[in-house]
C-alpha cells in the first residue's frame, strides 16, 4: 500500500513571502499525486495532480508543484502568497495501483499573516 | 450548480443514539466515499462505494454502516455512536475512476457524541 507523509503540521509565513509545502510519498509502482486545499469552515478541493508527463505541475490560485521520482516527493510551492492562502493542505495518493481508494496525509496548515 | 450536499452540518448527540448523516451529489458520480477528519490524522476513509449496491470498508469502517441504493445518495449510518465518533465528516464523489480523478467534497458535518 502506498502512503504519503507530510512533515510540517504547520508552516507559518509573511505576506507576498514564499512558501513550501513539503510531501513524500512511499511507491514503487506508477503514482498519480494530489494536493488538495480546505479552506476554514469548508470541504477540500482539488488545487493540482500529477498523472504523468511534465513533472512541474500548475495548479489554481498560483500553485505548482513538482514530481521529483528520485527523492519521492511532490512538494508544493508558490512564490508569493497572500492572507487568502492561509488553509489546511493535504497530499495524497492512490492506495494502491488499480484500487480506487486515496490516502491523505495529516495535512499542513499555512498561516500567512500581514 | 455541481454539488455534494450533507445533512446536517452540526450535530450533538448522546452515546447509543443511532442517527444517519445524508449526503447527496448531483453530478451523476459513480464514486462516494465517506471520510473522517481528526486533528493530526488528516482525512481517514470509512466507506465507500463504486456503484450503486456495491461498497467497500475503507481503513476505519468499525461503527459505521452505509447504503448505495440511489446513484446519487450515500447515507453514513451510526447505529450506536460512542464519543470516540466526535468528528469531522466529510462526503466526496467523483467519476468512476477515482484513483486519479478529482474527488469533490461536501462541506463537512460536525458530529459531537456525548
């Protein structure tokens, strides 16, 4: 079963600053990856997924992340944030090739304030 | 408007009370699922289904039923809760290829067992 795991339960962080969001996922197998974002008081949504191809992969809202298959990581990134961005992140993969299941890590908090 | 509704969004029950929490999709999915979000764990999945009639546990079924009688609802049934089950639950939905489609949440119930 593949897994993913998530290292910083919270990543505090200044106005237009950069920030990483850090993710490493356990396979030997193909892996399709997501990051999805909840907002305070809401669901989860999509933000990006890797399937294959390009390993830099655009999301919404300014996201990208990038599939680095020698270090098993999918790392999210954006250059400039705002108070907007302040949400629970969440990586995750497929349990296993073929099932229909995915498995989430803990999640990240970004704080971004003024 | 694509959507996942769930019913209700708050509820404080007593140990031993059975309640159903509904959730509803209206983008004909074939996929639903049903999650539990608790702080440090991220999402855990309890159940979900491929089809209608057809489901499957996922990682923490044990006090938690659901039917797939209707494409579009996917009930979570607590037949005896225990405060063990205060929560955060989340419905999600996608095509039938979940493992690499997007999944869309509903906005969240709130469960307290007292």
């Amino acid at each position: 079963a593949q897994s993913v795991t998530q290292l910083d339960s919270q990543v505090p962080v200044f106005e237009e600053a950069p920030v990483e969001l850090r993710c490493n996922y356990s396979s030997s197998v193909s892996v399709y990856l997501f990051w999805y974002v909840q907002y305070p008081n809401q669901g989860l949504q999509l933000l990006l997924k890797y399937l294959s191809g390009s390993t830099l992969v655009k999301g919404i809202n300014g996201f990208e992340a990038e599939f680095n298959k020698s270090q098993t990581s999918f790392h999210l990134r954006k250059p400039s944030v705002h108070i907007s961005d302040t949400a629970e992140y969440f990586c995750a993969v497929p349990w296993n090739t073929g099932f229909q299941k995915l498995v989430f890590g803990t999640g990240t908090r970004l704080l971004v304030s003024p | 408007e694509a959507q996942v509704t769930q019913n209700p969004r708050y509820l404080i029950t007593v140990t031993g009370k059975k309640l159903t929490v509904t959730c509803s999709q209206n983008m004909n999915h074939e996929y639903m699922s049903w999650y539990r979000q608790d702080p440090g764990l991220g999402l855990r999945q309890i159940y979900y289904s491929m089809n209608v009639e057809v489901t499957d546990k996922g990682d923490v079924p044990e006090g938690y039923k659901v039917s797939r009688k209707e494409k579009r609802n996917f009930p979570l049934i607590l037949e005896s809760p225990s405060p063990n089950q205060t929560s955060l639950y989340f419905c999600a939905s996608s095509t039938r290829a979940a493992s690499y489609n997007e999944q869309f949440f509903g906005p969240g119930t709130r469960l307290t067992v007292l």
